[in-house]
C-alpha cells in the first residue's frame, strides 16, 4: 500500500516559521519528483515545492527565499520549511509523488500519490 501522510501543519502569525512533514510508505523507488501542493477554496491546486531523484528542486515563486523543500531518505520523509509566513500561505497543504519525468513539475493532474493534507493558517 502507498501512503503519504503529512503532519505539522498549525494556526500562526505572520512572519512566524513552521516545518511540515510527509510520511512516506510503499512509494515505489522509480518515483521522480516528491513536492507540496497547497489548495483554497476557489482556487487550483498549487505547486509550491518539489524535489527529484537527483535532488534538484523547484519552488512557485511565490515561495522562493522562504521555504525550503528537504528528503531524509532513512526516515523516509519529507519535510517543507516554511519561514516569513504570510496571510497568502493561508492554505490546507498536500504531499505528493509522482513517477513521470516529463511534464510540469507544477501540474496536479501528473501526480500519482496524495496524502491528506495539513491545515495551515497565517493570521495578519
């Protein structure tokens, strides 16, 4: 069985740091990109953070500088750092994995795994 679970998410202020995890089990080892996505009512699913076999990651630019996407490969986990929160991170924040290499990094549809997400809310 493949399961991603995630944990951390939390209600903060502005400006403050929080660093979401993903438990990952029976992902296959083929797995290209491993990432976040975030959702709010209203809107599309969003790519804020993946990482790749190689190690080579991708941010949304609304992210760059503040968050920071990492892989324990003997904890079989992943993490998100978030730092200098604001309102517009205000989201509910998936894990996800996919096994294709060709294709936006950013697009939902190509994804084959999903947690269940994890609340975050920023407040002014």
């Amino acid at each position: 069985q493949v399961r991603l679970v995630e944990s951390g998410g939390d209600s903060i202020q502005s400006g403050g740091s929080l660093r979401l995890s993903c438990a990952l089990s029976g992902v296959p080892h083929s797995t290209y990109y491993m990432g976040w996505f975030r959702q709010t009512p209203g809107k599309t699913r969003e790519g804020v953070a993946v990482i790749d076999s190689d190690g080579y990651t991708n941010y949304a630019d609304s992210v760059k500088g503040r968050f920071t996407i990492s892989q324990d490969n003997a904890k079989n986990t992943l993490y998100l750092q978030m730092n200098s929160l604001r309102p517009e991170d205000t989201a509910l924040y998936y894990c996800a994995a996919r096994r294709l290499r060709i294709g936006s990094w950013s697009d939902f549809n190509l994804y084959n795994y999903w947690g269940q997400g994890t609340q975050v809310t920023v407040s002014s």
